[in-house]
C-alpha cells in the first residue's frame, strides 16, 4: 500500500498540489499582490543580495504600472468603466509595494556596502518613486475614463488620435524603461 501510494504521489506532483490548493483555499489573491514578493525583508544585512531582491521587485512594479498605463488609456478611448476601476485597484497595490520597496531600500541603505550597489539602491529609490508616479498618473487617466463615460463626453476622431499618438509614444518610452530594467 505504502509503495503503490508514494509511486502515485511521486509521479503525480502537480496533481497533487492542485488538489491540495483546491481543498486548502490560498491567500486572496488582491492581498498577496501587495505583498513583497521577492525582498526578504529581514535580510538587510547582506546588501549584495539585498540590492539584487529589490531590483526583481523593482521591474515587478515597473511591470504594474505599465500594465496600469496601458489599461488606464485603453479605458479612456473605449470608454471601459471596468478596466478604469481596474486601474484603480491596481494603484492601490503599486502604492503599496512602492511604500514597501522604499522602506526596505531606506534600510539597506543605512548597511554599509560597495559604491556600486550603494548607488544601485540610490538609483532604485528614484526609480520606485517614478513608477508610482507613472501609476498615479494612470489612476488620474482612469478617472478621466470614468468621469468620461458619467457625463457622456466625446471626442472627434481628431482628438481621439491625438490621444491615441501621444499615449503610444508614452506607452514606447515606458516599455523601453521596462526593458532597461530586466
């Protein structure tokens, strides 16, 4: 029983953490978003690791906040009030994990380390304030969506491209940024 047991379990791993996330109801999936997914934050005594956790963590916010551009404008053209209050729900968690990565970055900050990832840590400062600026951007985009579609405000075709021209090169400059990141 035992053998035939561990020879099921053994060649069925996957199944078997399915089943098991099934039957045992994992986090909410809103709230785990918010949490720091890669920066240990009890490890701020190795700065070498530290700066490479809070990079990841970085570009995962970066990827959030162009994520949030690119909805917020799509809502806006499209008039989509659901994905414009999508926009601003995932505001809520790029607010969050930037206040989390500045904190801990603050931290690491104080340890002492090599110039080069001292300013590495400088440089993700500035850039988590950046994104989250970008994601407040988006929420503002968003709202203009919502109020938009409230007021039942057009635009000519005009105007529409315009929008259309200016939010692709916004959308280019941040993929690009992104990029650099990775």
């Amino acid at each position: 029983f035992n053998v035939t047991t561990t020879a099921i379990l053994i060649g069925f791993p996957q199944v078997l953490v399915k089943a098991s996330n099934f039957i045992i109801r994992g986090e909410d999936k809103k709230k785990s978003r918010r949490q720091l997914k890669f920066i240990d934050k009890d490890n701020v005594s190795l700065p070498a690791v530290g700066v490479g956790q809070s990079i990841r963590e970085v570009i995962r916010v970066a990827e959030y906040s162009l994520e949030n551009y690119n909805n917020a404008v799509v809502a806006f053209i499209n008039r989509k009030e659901k994905l414009a209050r999508e926009v601003m729900d995932n505001e809520l968690v790029v607010d969050s994990l930037s206040q989390s990565i500045m904190e801990y970055l603050s931290q690491l900050a104080q340890v002492e380390m090599s110039a080069v990832d001292s300013r590495i840590v400088m440089q993700l400062m500035k850039i988590t304030i950046d994104l989250e600026r970008v994601s407040d951007h988006s929420e503002n985009i968003a709202q203009s969506a919502l109020r938009r579609i409230d007021k039942n405000i057009s635009f000519s075709k005009n105007a529409i491209a315009e929008v259309e021209l200016i939010s692709s090169n916004v959308k280019d400059a941040l993929t690009l940024a992104v990029i650099s990141l990775k």
